[in-house]
C-alpha cells in the first residue's frame, strides 16, 4: 500500500487570515463548504483568535454562528481551530475556569481538533487547554512554535516533543509561523522527533520566502504525516504552499493523499472569484503574493516586517526600518531568545521601534515587555540578560510558578459584565475574549438604540500564526 501525507486546508483560516486578513465573511465560504467537506482533507482548518475577532469586530457575525454552520455544511471531515493556549485568542493568560469553558463550548459547536500552542512553548501554559480537550472528547495537537537561536535546536524540540507525548498530546505540529523552517533543518526536525516519539507530526509553514514547498517535501521524506495546505485562490506568498500543486507533486512521488483533485478545482473556482472581489475592493494587497527572502535573514515574519515598516511610516521614520530591523534580533537575544509568534511577535516588534526611535535602549518599554521580563507569560526560553532585565524592571520580583495560578476564577465577573446582552454561555465567552468587540457586537443585536456602528475594514491586525 502506498504511504499516505495527509492534508490540512487551510483556506477558511490560515490561507484567508494571512492574504486578506480574516475578512472573509460566513457567506463568502458557504458555496464551497460542501466540496470541502467531500474532498477528502485530513482536516479543515476554519477558526482561530484572528477569524473570530474579525467576526466581531468587523464582520457583525457571531463567530460561534459560523462555526455551527461550518458544522452543518461539513459533518464528515474533522474542523480544526488554533489556540494560544492559556491566551485563548488573546494576548493575555486568562484563568482556568474561561479556558475550560472555552474549549468545551468549542467543541460543543463543532471543533473536532484543537491546535495548542504556546508561544514560549512553555508546556505549563497548555496543560489546562489539553486536558479540557480531552475531557470533551476532542483531539489536542501541540504546537511547538518554530524559530531560530542558540537555544532552539534540534535536539531542543525533539526533547519539547517527548515531553508533549508525556503530558497527553494526541498529536506534534512544528508550527513556523514565519516561514523560516529551510529544508534540510525540515528533515532533522522531524527525524529527530520521530525517534523520540510515537506522535503523528504535522508541519506548518508559510510560504513567505520562497521555500515553503521544499521545505514539506524534505519533511513528507523524513516521516511527517500531515501537511498543511491552502487551496490556490490564497495560497503562495505569505500563507500556505498551494493544496493542488502539493498533492499532484507528492502523488506523483508515490504517496497518496486522498484528495479529489477535481473537488479542489470547483472549490478553487469559487474562491478565485471571492479573491478577486477583495482585490478589487484593496483588501487584499498584492504585496501578500511576493516573496520576502529577507524573512529568512531576518527570522522575522513577513507580517511583522510590513507592519514595523507602516508604523515607521505614520511617523515619517521610514529611513529608520533597517536600523529597526537589525534591532529585532538584538532585543530577541537580550529576552532571550522568545519565537516570534503572536504575542511575543508584536512585544518584540515594540520594544525594537522603541529601542530605535527613543535613540537609548530600554528608556521606553510597554507594559507587556514588564511582566514578560516577571514571568509572567511563562518561562523565557533562554537567559534575559541581567543587565537588561535590571533596565527593565529593577528590582522588581520574578515569579516561577505558571502563570494562570496567580488567576482567581473569571467567570463570573465577565458573566456580570455582559449580563444585559448575554443571551448564551457562547455569549459570555465572546465578551471574555474581546470585550469590547463582543460588547458592541451583542449590543447591536439586542438593542435597536444601540448606536455604535460596525468597524471600517481598513484596519489590519498584525498576526503572525
Ligand atoms: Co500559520
């Protein structure tokens, strides 16, 4: 029997979040939800903090709305959503009782598979999210968070993988959310893990710097068992290699993907035609196709450099981004060495402008930067330089434990909060996760007076995932 690479699609979340930041409405999707679910994906991935955000904020729908129609339209193949681990979808650690309430209401409404990371991949930040998935019968994957340093060898994520094995992971994903995984490092990554552990391993990667397709074939030859994919209408550039240039490659090569290549042509048609509209209305940038071979010598991802460069923009210090870029990997090595993923990507991005633009390093530096610097996101990977960390926070205390301990139960402050528009327990999550977002939205829905109007969609988020 031939070997067979499953496929991961990732064009309702990763494909559309990283070319026309998550503004892809419920309606944009349903005529092509049908193929999906028969075109024989491993799994779909179709949530995650960006999409659900989004919703909200810019879309007026309810994220939990979605995904019950998701469901509805695709019983038969597995949906899969990304987690932050004890962030949720956020930026913060929240208590346990929001973590498990989340994820239960999660797979209640339709999510078969949760992705978990951490981005410290401290494992201590997903044990709470772990566990709760498999109480509700779900599958939790773990993400280790991808990056390059002194610290994150190969030998270092294949002893993070033994340990994921250890505390009940059901799956590995090495999640390079900046592109920068190359292929030979590919193949020793997942040779490595796949003598360590028995876990299926997945790779995620992002074809930002132009090697993203090599970097699958090296990993598919070493052993991985699942890739993920975007459908072509947005694949390329900064999100996922294209699902039908991979599969024909890799069924040429002899393995069998299962996937109905004819299926993807209709779907792909569909979405070609919604890509089109969003390029008409300047939703998605033509930049979002390029290649960015600096990702590589940067290891910074490509979101993060087209954001440090509009924020230099609006205060006319373009002349200042390559001062700033080589910056980046200066305040990564004094914190060090914390991957570049959603949160710490934008933290680091911060402190590096300000670094820059203050003309003293560490004059200036936002709250997150403090309590990152106090454990409180987790353990850093490597050493904050003392120096550093007496620049930044004095004398102050460093706290060891996991973080989430020092949280009383949430819960019921935020079903206060809400009360006056909260209708369900999915309500009351919504406005845990983006207050003001949820506030706004449920307010429009449960009252007509309610005058707050849905958000200009100009406005990108910078996500790096
Ligand atoms: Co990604």
């Amino acid at each position: 029997m031939k070997h067979k690479i499953h496929i991961t699609e990732t064009i309702l979340r990763d494909g559309q979040q990283s070319q026309i930041a998550t503004r892809m409405t419920t309606a944009d999707m349903i005529p092509a939800l049908k193929d999906m679910d028969q075109a024989g994906f491993h799994a779909l991935e179709v949530w995650g903090g960006a999409t659900f955000d989004a919703c909200l904020r810019f879309l007026n729908e309810d994220p939990w709305e979605r995904l019950r129609t998701f469901k509805k339209h695709m019983p038969n193949t597995p949906l899969q959503m990304l987690l932050r681990g004890q962030n949720l979808l956020g930026y913060k650690n929240y208590a346990d009782d929001v973590v498990k309430e989340f994820v239960t209401l999660s797979i209640k409404n339709g999510i078969d598979i949760i992705r978990i990371f951490d981005a410290l991949n401290d494992l201590r930040n997903l044990e709470t999210s772990i566990n709760a998935t498999k109480l509700a019968n779900g599958h939790a994957q773990v993400a280790l968070s991808y990056t390059t340093s002194p610290i994150h060898t190969v030998e270092y994520y294949a002893s993070l993988a033994a340990e994921v094995e250890k505390i009940g992971g059901d799956s590995l994903c090495i999640k390079d959310m900046a592109g920068v995984l190359t292929p030979q490092t590919a193949y020793n990554l997942v040779s490595r893990i796949k003598e360590k552990t028995h876990l299926p391993i997945e790779v995620h990667t992002h074809a930002t710097s132009g090697i993203a397709e090599m970097t699958y074939l090296k990993a598919v030859e070493a052993g991985a068992d699942i890739i993920d994919t975007a459908i072509s209408s947005f694949a390329g550039g900064t999100s996922q290699p294209a699902t039908e240039s991979m599969v024909t490659s890799l069924e040429e090569l002899g393995f069998e993907t299962g996937v109905d290549l004819q299926k993807v042509g209709n779907i792909a048609e569909h979405f070609n035609s919604v890509r089109d509209h969003y390029r008409r209305e300047g939703i998605l940038n033509p930049k979002v196709k390029d290649i960015e071979p600096r990702t590589l010598m940067y290891q910074v991802p490509g979101g993060m450099l087209s954001n440090l460069l509009s924020q230099l923009a609006e205060q006319g210090l373009e002349d200042k981004y390559e001062e700033v870029l080589q910056e980046v990997p200066k305040v990564r090595k004094d914190l060090g060495f914390p991957p570049l993923v959603t949160p710490l990507s934008q933290m680091v991005g911060t402190q590096s402008l300000m670094n820059v633009i203050s003309g003293e390093r560490y004059k200036l530096v936002p709250k997150e930067i403090k309590d990152y610097v106090k454990g409180l996101y987790g353990k850093a990977p490597g050493t904050i330089d003392p120096e550093i960390k007496k620049l930044i926070i004095g004398e102050e205390p460093i706290i060891h434990q996991r973080p989430a301990d020092l949280l009383e139960d949430q819960l019921p402050r935020f079903e206060e909060e809400i009360s006056q528009y909260a209708r369900s327990q999915e309500d009351i999550i919504s406005y845990a996760l983006f207050p003001q977002q949820a506030k706004d939205f449920l307010g429009r829905r449960e009252d007509k007076f309610y005058d707050v109007p849905v958000q200009e969609v100009n406005v990108t988020i910078d996500i790096n995932e």
